[in-house]
C-alpha cells in the first residue's frame, strides 16, 4: 500500500493526530491498546530464497513515486503473473486459517511458512524496517497492522495484506475475515468494499484514465453509505513494490491512460463514518481510524490488449 504525498502539517495529523477517548463498544468488544501485546522477532528465511534488493543494498530504494505509469514487457509480466499467483494462494490459506483465540503472530507463521515454501520471500520482513512476513489489521487498524501475541476474538474483523518477493519480482494482495458471531453492521462495510474494488476492476482497459478508478469507488461506497480513505492508494508494481502510476481511490485529477502491459494494484479502504482521522501507533506502520471501523480488499490488475486480467484472483472468487 502507498501512503499518497503529505505535507508537513498532514502527517503530524496522521502520526499525532486526533484520537478519541471514548471508544464505541457498538462496533467491538474491547479497544485495542497500544503496547499491551508482544510482537515477535521476525522468522528466518532460508538462505537460498533470493532478497529483494532492499535487503541487500546499503542504499536501499523501497519504490519509485513519481514519473509516468511503467510498462511491462512479457517476461516481466510472466514473472508477475507467478509472483501474484503466489501471493493470491497465500492470501486463500491466511483467510481460511482465522478462528477465534489464535493470535495473528500464528497467523505471521502460517503465511511465512507458505511463503517460503513457494521459495519466495515474505517482502514484508525489513521493507522500511517492517518486522513481520505479513501486515494484519484487526478492527479499528486501518492498515499496516504488525502481527503479535493478541488472541482473536468473538466478533474481530482484519484485513491480511500479503505481499511477496519471487524471480525478482513482488506479488500484491489482501483479503477481509471476521470471527464468528460477526458484526453484521461490519460485514456489510466489508461486502461493499469488495463490490466496490470489483466494478473499479471492470472498467479497466486500454485508453480507460486511471482517475476513473476513484470515480467509481468512490460513487458506490457513497451510495451505501460509507466513505473512502483519502490517504492510501493503490500503486504499479515490479521488480519495486511501489512504481508508478499511483492508484487513487476518490475523485482525482491524476493523468494518464491505461496502456497494455501496465501492472497495478486497487487497494480501497472504506470507512463507515465521513471522518478521516487517523494515529500511528510508535511503531512507525500501525495506522488506527480511531472509532470508525474500516475495510480493505486488494487486487492487482493487468492491462491487457483487450482489457484486464486479475494477477490476484483467486480460486473463489467467482465475480471476477
């Protein structure tokens, strides 16, 4: 995920900003507390598991942000067809593993075993000093969560953002699951989430403007009646992480047209109240939309001739 471009007075917002004191036991049975649970050091990868260069370089790049939309050749694009299939199954076995009582370092442990057994690596583990194989935002966490010791409990929502590295390339993606008995006021944000990165996904095609994308998330989680995070975007992917073009997902003016060969990730997050208010934690990565329950669907999307094809999809998906 791209934190899109902030001034100076925007992220003292973010890493300092507003956050209430009264938590809304409506939405979840107990606040999050800053600190109350470990987190782990982070798991070993084999040495025969090629790095991503962030790993290994002494100036590390950890993605480029401006310029125009990248345009991939085929070997590239077979090699992140892989790297997206990888990173699609990862996401499948994450979601199903999810009950009641497990903590989300276990959950780190089932998508980095899977990872490596895919002899990829897991690009979350030291990307910008990141300590785990995976991000897993549970409940008020709107994204960059850290996996540690808190069991899961009755009525958790969290998105689990799996990223990997394979043949030198990333793979991009992330799921929603709740644990039962789920919050039907939560599940409906999560349902129209994903509806809404499903019709952004359909208008996808060569010569289609990439601000359109915004258009339409924006418009449907409008009509349901939630609204979109203005501060997370989506972004092109390759050999980096983070490429052009950026992905915005509310009404924009970015420039540029789809081409065949571009590679992207659609990553909304939906918020249920018209507030974007937001902490992070000292951690550095954990962002909390204090009181105002959010969710999370993530794909990337290859232009094609003809249209698009889903990298991401997975094998239950059948709207796609």
């Amino acid at each position: 995920m791209l934190l899109k471009k902030l001034n100076q007075y925007n992220f003292f917002k973010l890493k300092y900003g507003y956050q209430s004191r009264q938590k809304n036991p409506k939405y979840f049975h107990n606040p999050l507390v800053e600190g109350q649970y470990s987190v782990t050091p982070a798991r070993k990868v084999p040495s025969n598991i090629i790095r991503p260069s962030y790993m290994t370089d002494k100036k590390p790049i950890f993605g480029i942000y401006e310029g125009p939309a990248v345009t991939h050749g085929k070997n590239m694009i077979e090699k992140l067809r892989k790297a997206a299939s990888i990173a699609a199954k990862t996401a499948q076995v994450a979601q199903r593993s999810v009950k009641k009582g497990m903590t989300t370092d276990e959950l780190d442990k089932i998508v980095h075993d899977y990872i490596i057994s895919q002899n990829a690596y897991p690009s979350p583990i030291g990307f910008m000093g990141f300590p785990k194989s995976v991000c897993t935002s549970v409940n008020e966490v709107c994204c960059h969560g850290i996996p540690n010791l808190r069991p899961l409990q009755e009525g958790d929502s969290l998105n689990i953002d799996v990223t990997i590295f394979y043949d030198g390339v990333h793979g991009d993606t992330s799921v929603m699951a709740q644990v039962p008995k789920m919050n039907q006021e939560i599940s409906k944000l999560i349902e129209t989430t994903q509806k809404a990165l499903y019709e952004a996904i359909k208008i996808c095609k060569p010569g289609q403007k990439f601000n359109q994308i915004g258009k339409v998330i924006q418009e449907i989680a409008n009509n349901d009646g939630y609204y979109v995070s203005e501060v997370f975007t989506g972004h092109g992917i390759g050999e980096l992480m983070h490429m052009p073009p950026t992905i915005f997902h509310t009404l924009n003016h970015y420039p540029g047209v789809m081409v065949p060969g571009n590679v992207f990730t659609i990553e909304p997050i939906l918020l249920m109240k018209d507030e974007q208010d937001y902490k992070i934690w000292n951690d550095n990565f954990t962002v909390i939309s204090t009181d105002n329950p959010s969710a999370q669907w993530e794909h990337m999307i290859l232009i094609t001739e003809n249209g698009y094809e889903v990298l991401t999809k997975r094998d239950d998906e059948i709207e796609l």
